[in-house]
C-alpha cells in the first residue's frame, strides 16, 4: 500500500527485540531512552531509570522496564523493582 508507515513504533521494537529475562541488556537508540525518559515519572536507579508504571510480576515481584546509559549507550531490559534514588537524571 503506498504511503503506509511501516517504521516499527518503539513498542514493537521493545517487544520483538526485547529480552524476556530479567537483566538481559538491549541495545536501544538515544531518542527511544529520551521518550520513555518522558512518558510517565521515571523512578531513578544508578545509571538510568525504571517505568514507574509495572510492566507485571513475576515470581510475586513487581517487574519493570529499566532504561539505563552505559558509556554514551542506551539500553532497555527487564529489571525487579528497585529501590527510589533521589536524585534528578
């Protein structure tokens, strides 16, 4: 069909590339981290944040998306909830 966007959206990237264990790092581009850096208050951990809102549970723990920078790289993966930082990004 022309003119249909086949760009995948940043969710279907995270979805189809995105690791299903706990701790398993994807490589993500810098504008997907500063979106979801943006969508919804971020809970602070060491370099970088989680999803305030839950992704699911697991094992009867709360599990989020967790989006960190590590040497000028971007990535996401599932993480346990953590503990609240205070301090700004």
């Amino acid at each position: 069909m022309i003119g249909l966007d086949t760009t995948p959206s940043i969710y279907d990237v995270l979805n189809n590339r995105g690791p299903r264990v706990i701790g398993e790092k994807v490589e993500i581009d810098a504008d997907t981290f500063n979106y979801f850096l943006n969508i919804l208050p971020p809970v602070y951990v060491r370099d970088g944040f989680q999803m305030g809102e839950a992704d699911c549970y697991q094992d009867g723990r709360t599990v989020r998306s967790q989006f960190t920078e590590i040497a000028g790289k971007h990535f996401h993966q599932w993480a346990y909830s953590t503990t609240v930082l205070n301090a700004p990004y």
